[in-house]
C-alpha cells in the first residue's frame, strides 16, 4: 500500500499518477504496486514536480510498519534511535526556505543539478575505492575488537533544545565486556510523558538518583579515553554529547566510531534504515534493546559482534 500526495504540481504529473494509483482526492493518489513500481513512479514524481511538494509513505517490514519520503518539503526526517520522524521547523525558517525555493532560475537550477549529478558520481567513485580497499582484508581486520559502546537516552531529538537523561557504556577488550558504567542525569526541565512511557524514565527517578551533567560528561571523558566508539544511530549520541561538551568548555569527542546500523546496510546489502530493536531479532539475539541505555549497549555489543565476523 503507498500514498503520494502533491501539492503546487503540474497537471501532467497528476494525469501521469492516475494511471497507476486511484486520486481519491485533489492531489492524493493510493494503491497497491510493487517496490520497484513505486521507486520508479516516485523517481517520475520528484523529475516531474517543479517547484512543488510531494510526499510518498508506504507500508514495510520494519518497527514502524511504515516509512517515507519527502520531496521540497520544509519539514526535516529526523532518526531517532532508529524511528523515523518528523520536525516542524520554526514559520521563519519555514518563510526563508520557501524564499529560497522559489528564488532559483532555470538556469540555476540547471547548474544545481549539474553539481548534484558531479557530486554523486564522486561519491560513487570513492565508495568503489573503499570497496576495492576492503576486500583486500578480512572482515575481522577492519573492525577493532577493542571498543567502548555509548548508549544516550533524551527527553527529545534536538540536542539544542532537549537533554540527556541516561548515559549506559560498555567497555570492549577483546571482543569481551571487562567494565560498564551507566547513570541517569539531572536534567533542567521536565521529562515530557511521552519520553516517561518510552524509556520508563521518569522525573521523579532523575531527580532521586541522578547526577549533575557537567559530573557526568567528566565520567565519560574518562572512560572513552582514546577507545573506538561503537554504536547504533550512533551519530544522534555523538550530537547530543558533543553538544554537551562544547557547553561547558569541554574537547568534543573526535574518537573513530562504527555505526551497526550501517554495518548490517553493508553486511546485507540493504538501504533501508533498520531499528536497533528490528536488527537484534533479525540476527536472532538474545539481548534486547529496551530504550534503556546500559541494556541497549548490551544489545548493540552483541550485534556489532555477529556482524564484525560476517
């Protein structure tokens, strides 16, 4: 099942659409076709747009039972711990891009497009070369067997406004946990309730037992030291702490990482974004994620594990 919906479009698109998917309303079209028929008629949709929007959301096989696509859209796809949602913008920025959008003539559009269309065939280049490179040695040479996993949980998605509530670390010798380290943190303002239902986290248990963030950051700057970074989505982590740190005058963490979403993409040929917790039952683990930073580590540990030997 996948649902498009156009806004500001041509009439020809709507008209193309229609051959393919019912317009139960004025620039809302439904059905049922197969993936590549809806690759195919969304790569039509964002050729054939102009300056209008478009959406595509569609059924699959992940967390969400669903997933989608935005195109000219002001809103920004944001992940969060393997979720895929949606920010709003502020209505000044929503003015400006619309400004922008609008701003741009055919001929810049054309040189736009030349310089996408250059850049893309760059990074094909290089993601060649690092294939080549990477076949040149084992699986078990490329990834480090000595590694710290870090594991945030937040009361939101924007680093800026939103702050961290539990820390949860494993240290890794050898393919083998020798420490951990886990604490909830202070936080400024309320836990919202949904973030509480999520995560069980509540005010009341920050408040009661947890530590002072600028505490915390010192904790974990001392235990990452100079280790490989390991985690899920792990550059949502990575924003928050650093974010953090620059905060109250600290070095941000620069240290290697390794993605294990990104891993399985590789290890299994996928473009997909998966959730931690719909990776772990793929590979068939027995430790669960449970928005929990310390468990959630125990579970990214094991993955990255089975997917650094595959």
């Amino acid at each position: 099942m996948i649902v498009i919906t156009l806004t500001d479009c041509p009439k020809s698109l709507r008209g193309d659409l229609s051959k393919w998917l019912l317009e139960i309303n004025t620039g809302v079209f439904v059905g049922k076709v197969s993936a590549r028929v809806r690759d195919n008629l969304w790569k039509r949709v964002k050729d054939s747009v102009k300056n209008g929007r478009a959406t595509l959301v569609y059924t699959t096989n992940n967390e969400q039972r669903m997933d989608f696509r935005l195109h000219h859209s002001e809103n920004q796809i944001i992940d969060f711990d393997g979720l895929k949602l949606v920010m709003k913008p502020s209505v000044s920025r929503v003015r400006q891009l619309e400004q922008k959008r609008r701003s741009f003539s055919k001929a810049a559009q054309i040189r736009m497009a030349k310089r996408k269309q250059a850049h893309a065939q760059h990074e094909q280049y290089e993601d060649a070369e690092n294939s080549t490179l990477f076949s040149e040695s084992t699986s078990s040479e490329r990834y480090p067997v000595d590694y710290v996993v870090l594991d945030l949980e937040t009361s939101g998605l924007r680093e800026k406004l939103d702050e961290i509530i539990e820390v949860g670390m494993l240290k890794v010798v050898a393919g083998q946990v020798v420490a951990s380290y886990q604490v909830l943190v202070h936080t400024k303002k309320p836990i919202p309730r949904p973030i509480e239902k999520l995560t069980g986290i509540t005010n009341e248990m920050v408040s009661a037992s947890g530590e002072s963030l600028e505490v915390v950051l010192t904790k974990v700057e001392s235990f990452i030291g100079k280790n490989c970074l390991v985690g899920h989505n792990i550059a949502f982590d990575l924003r928050f702490l650093n974010h953090a740190l620059r905060k109250h005058g600290c070095r941000i963490i620069t240290n290697p990482h390794y993605d294990t979403m990104a891993l399985y993409q590789e290890k299994y040929d996928s473009k997909k974004r998966i959730s931690l917790a719909d990776m772990t039952t793929a590979l068939g683990l027995s430790q669960k994620p449970i928005h929990r930073a310390l468990q959630d580590c125990r579970a990214v540990q094991e993955a990255y594990e089975v997917l650094r030997k595959k």
